[in-house]
C-alpha cells in the first residue's frame, strides 16, 4: 500500500474535528467554529503539510548527519575520470605533479578544466613488446605497438606453445630506461567491458621486475595498493630502504571510473633497477615468433615485467585492447580558494554559485582555517576547546562559527578551500577534448594525448546509493568478533586462499592463561609464481590484519597447507 502526503485541506478538516470531539468530551457541543480558531487551524495546517512536504528532504539531512558521525566520505558530487598519455620529447625525465591543470571542451561548447590524479614521471622510455600466456600459448599483445629494434624481424601475432606453469600472465619489455628505471612512471591496461575479471586481478596479483640472471626474485616483487581516485600504487613486498611516495592534501574521493586500470611504479632504488636480456624460458619461444635468432636483440638490457593473473580470466589477446606507458587518470576536480570576512560576506556562503555560467558542485573539503591560520574543525564535537573554531558543510553551503583571539575578541575572517567540480558535465568531454595544460609555457616539452572518454561525474549521490554505502559500511568496520568475522576475513584476504579452519584454545603463556586462535588455511598451489618467497610475505601481512582488527589479548597461529600437505 503506497502512503499519500496529505493536503492543507484534509489536514485542516481532521483537526476541526479532533477539536469538535474535544470540546464535546466537556460538555460543549458548537456548530460553527470560531473564525479566529479556523485561521488558527488553516495556518497551522498549512504548517504541518509543509513538514510532510519536506520528509524526502529530513530523511537525507539526518542520512548525511550519520555519514558524517562515523567519518564517512559526503554525500557529494563525484568528478568525471578520463585517461591522458603525456609525450615528452625532452632526453630528459620530468615529472608532472598531482593537480596539473588541463583545459577540456565539453561537447556542448562549455570550458572545463581536469586535473591530473596523482604525479607521474616522464621519460623517452617505451614498451619494447607486450605478452600474454594462457593455456600453454604464448603470443604478441596486438594492442600494444612494438618497438622499431624488434619490429625488423616482422614477429607474428600467432601463439606458440610453450609450458610456463598453470597461470595466465602479462609479460612486459620496457627499453630506453634512463638513471630513475621506471620510478613513478604510470602506466594504464585498456581492457574491454568483460574483462573485470582482468582488472580485479591486476589490482590484487603480484606484479614481478625479473632480476639480472633472468629471474624472479624477492627484490623484483611488488603488490598494488589504492591511492587517489583508485589509482594503484605499485609497494614493494620486501622492505625497501625508501618507502613509497604518498599524495599529500588530497581529499578522500571514491573511486573514479578507470579505477583500477591506471597504475604507478614505485620508487626504484639502485639495488632495485633490475635489468636483464631475457626471462628465463622465453627465449626459445621468442625467437618462434620473431622467426630469427634473437641473441643479438637479447644483448640489450631492458626492464621485464611479469602480472600473473587468476586461472579463470576471459582469452587476454582479445580482452587487452592496449598497454599504454606515461598514462594517468584525471578527474574533472579543481580547488576553490576564498577568504569570508565576517562582517561584509555573513557567516554561511554559498558554495554552488557559478563561475562564467558554469554550475560548480562540492567534492569534498580540502582545510578551513583562520585569518591567523588557526584550524576550523568540521564539528563542534572534533574539539574540546570551545574558543577553536569550526564549520558545518553541505552541498549548498557551508556555515563558519568564528572562535576566539587569544584575547578574547572573536575571528573577523575565514580561509576556505575546497574541492569542487562541474558534475555531469564533465562527462560530455570526448576522447580527444583535453587539448593541453592551462599553463602551456610551463610544459613547452610535453604533449598530451587525450585517450579516452570521460565518465562517472555526478551532480549529487543518489539517496539509495548513500543509504548503501552506509549500511555497507556498518557492516564492515573491520571488527573481528566471531569466529565466522574471523572466517571471512582470512578468506576475503587474497584470492589463493580456498578456506580457513579456525580452532580456539586456551593456551599458558608467559603472563598466564591467554585464548589462541589457531588457523588452518588452505592454498592454492596453482596461484603462486614463487611460493618459498611469497608465502613468508603473505603470512605475516595477514597475521598484521587479523591481529589489528581482534580483540585484546588474543594470540594467533597460522598454518598454511596445500591440499596435499602443510607447508609452512
């Protein structure tokens, strides 16, 4: 049965009678209502329907209101993602920082303007040929260009049989390499519209540099990791003496539409720019497919890459449309700065007012402070100071509650920054409308090719999708209780895992009795590309999860098997 809002009419009659019924409970019986009392009636009639009215409306104020208790990302707008290759045609490397400007047209004729998500590097490097295995056959990557050095033998593009193990993989050769290797160089998969299967593992699988002997090894490995808008950072597994570079001041965005296609290299020490002519057993298969003697082309050191990938993945030759090195996503995001004083601009200001006719919306917000540079909270509960200032926020507007001087004397002004967007327009921008930088002179050296469509832009979340995401994320706050909480978790951690059996004890330790948690986790054999080297790895990052999200006081065994027996 639907609901019906009542009307000021019908809400005005129920309340004539319930007064009616009221008075009659006394003793008094009217049959005219007293004009004034009627007024009264209509007006507050009026009152209630408006309040009926509004229920959609205070239905998502108290939504947002939860959001922002447990520290959830707003109810927002979401910028437009697109994907943009950079050509430098300086010798030497550069880099772009996060945030470099970009002018974009959208297809109806407004001026918009991207920003690059996180900072890559650039260089003359280039992929010298891309492989996929599957099945037992290797064969060339159509998608991907080749370069000039092996282009001369004219390869085929057909598959040839060689045995490299259960596991389908990408294999990569990048040449050209300067000093840095391929530190921070991006690089981004164009994959067909069935190929999540792909995307999921490139976000989750092990990628591996083959070491000088043309090996794996344990300072070749590498595992992604989400930055901004879904970029991967690539980390290395093994302690590295420099740990990986971190976006800084950036805003905590949902994922963009490309993400999980666009990836970025780590920083690649001197030990770590591993080199070789060739893998091992891909030489021989190689040289089938080029129809000559590769040793020559072998003597050139280049870097290769290897991403195993799950066994049930769509045919790569045809899912992988191209590989593309000096690729980065860019989102429809741009900064607005702006001083409020008090007396003239009021203390709550407009957020969505338009700039040359263009609608803006808020992303998220990026630091509020004082004209002293004293810090803004966003909640009066964030401090417990009462002379601190703080701000509320929505997407309209955002309202200042000015602290104190140190004298007493209250804030004249307020610095405010934040994140806006242009929405759904920012997804009429077409593969090629990102023209160039905004400040040209800047990047004289460097060419922007514009790759893809842009997508995903948002005026507002969807009432549904927030109440899911929040119900989404009561559900999984990472709390491990039970032992089906402990369950899932161990088996939600990496896909190679087949089960987990979990078997509690009571165990006498150094400070008494203490409870034990013992965990019987059985793998996949098949999923491993160098188990003496990845299970170590894998044990002690799940036992860090696992013991940061139990209870107190609560030890953990792990014990890993194959199906045919332990083996660590």
């Amino acid at each position: 049965m639907s609901f019906q809002t009542p009307g000021i009419l019908e809400i005005d009659h129920k309340l004539r009678e319930d007064f009616r019924r009221r008075l009659k409970d006394f003793g008094i019986t009217v049959d005219v209502l007293d004009p004034v009392l009627a007024v009264i009636f209509r007006t507050f009639a009026h009152q209630i329907e408006s309040v009926y009215a509004n229920t959609g409306r205070i239905r998502e104020k108290l939504l947002d209101d939860l959001i922002a208790g447990i520290k959830l990302p707003g109810r927002y707008a979401h910028p437009a993602q697109t994907v943009v290759r950079f050509i430098s045609n300086g010798p030497h490397a550069k880099t772009l920082r996060t945030g470099t400007e970009l002018n974009a047209k959208a297809a109806t004729g407004e001026r918009l303007s991207f920003a690059t998500d996180v900072s890559i590097a650039l260089s003359p490097a280039q992929i010298a040929l891309a492989l996929v295995y599957q099945e037992q056959q290797l064969q060339l990557l159509p998608g991907v260009d080749i370069s000039e050095s092996f282009a001369t033998y004219r390869p085929s593009y057909d598959p040839v049989r060689v045995n490299l193990g259960p596991q389908p993989a990408i294999f990569l050769a990048v040449e050209n390499l300067g000093p840095a290797h391929l530190s921070h160089h991006g690089l981004f998969f164009d994959l067909s519209a069935g190929a999540y299967s792909i995307q999921q593992g490139l976000i989750s699988e092990p990628w591996w540099f083959f070491g000088e002997d043309g090996d794996l090894s344990d300072k070749g490995l590498m595992r992604p990791h989400r930055v901004h808008r879904g970029v991967r950072q690539l980390e290395w597994q093994v302690a590295s003496s420099q740990r990986a570079r971190r976006e800084e001041g950036l805003p905590d965005l949902p994922d963009g539409f490309y993400a999980g296609r666009a990836f970025l290299f780590p920083e690649i020490v001197d030990d770590r720019k591993l080199l070789c002519g060739v893998p091992r057993l891909l030489d021989v298969p190689l040289s089938r497919l080029a129809g000559h003697d590769l040793r020559s082309w072998f003597e050139t050191p280049r870097a290769w890459i290897k991403v195993p990938l799950p066994a049930n993945v769509p045919a790569l030759h045809t899912a992988i449309h191209g590989i593309i090195l000096h690729a980065t996503t860019a989102s429809n995001l741009f900064c607005l700065n702006q001083t409020v004083h008090f007396e003239q601009d009021g203390y709550s200001v407009p957020i969505t007012r338009g700039h040359h006719g263009l609608r803006q919306m808020l992303v998220a917000p990026l630091s509020v402070s004082g004209l002293d540079n004293e810090i803004y909270h966003s909640a009066p509960g964030n401090t417990a100071n009462p002379a601190e200032g703080w701000y509320e926020i929505t997407k309209e507007r955002i309202t200042l509650h000015p602290g104190l001087r140190p004298d007493g004397t209250r804030q004249t002004g307020a610095n405010i920054r934040l994140w806006l967007t242009n929405g759904e327009l920012g997804n009429l921008v077409a593969p090629g409308d990102i023209t160039g930088f905004a400040s040209s002179a800047t990047f004289d050296q460097i060419r922007v090719n514009h790759l893809t469509a842009a997508a995903g832009g948002t005026d507002d979340e969807d009432y549904s999708d927030a109440r899911r995401r929040f119900s989404n994320a009561l559900l999984t706050r990472g709390r491990i209780v039970t032992r089906s909480d402990l369950e899932s978790t161990a088996l939600g951690f990496d896909r190679r895992i087949l089960a987990v059996d979990v078997r509690s004890e009571i165990e006498r330790g150094e400070h008494g009795l203490h409870r034990l948690e013992r965990l019987w986790i059985t793998l996949d054999a098949d999923g491993f590309t160098r188990p003496e080297i990845e299970l170590p790895i894998l044990q002690e990052e799940l036992k860090r999860l696992l013991q940061a999200r139990m209870l107190h006081g609560t030890h953990l065994d792990i014990q890993f098997e194959w199906k045919q027996g332990v083996v660590a």
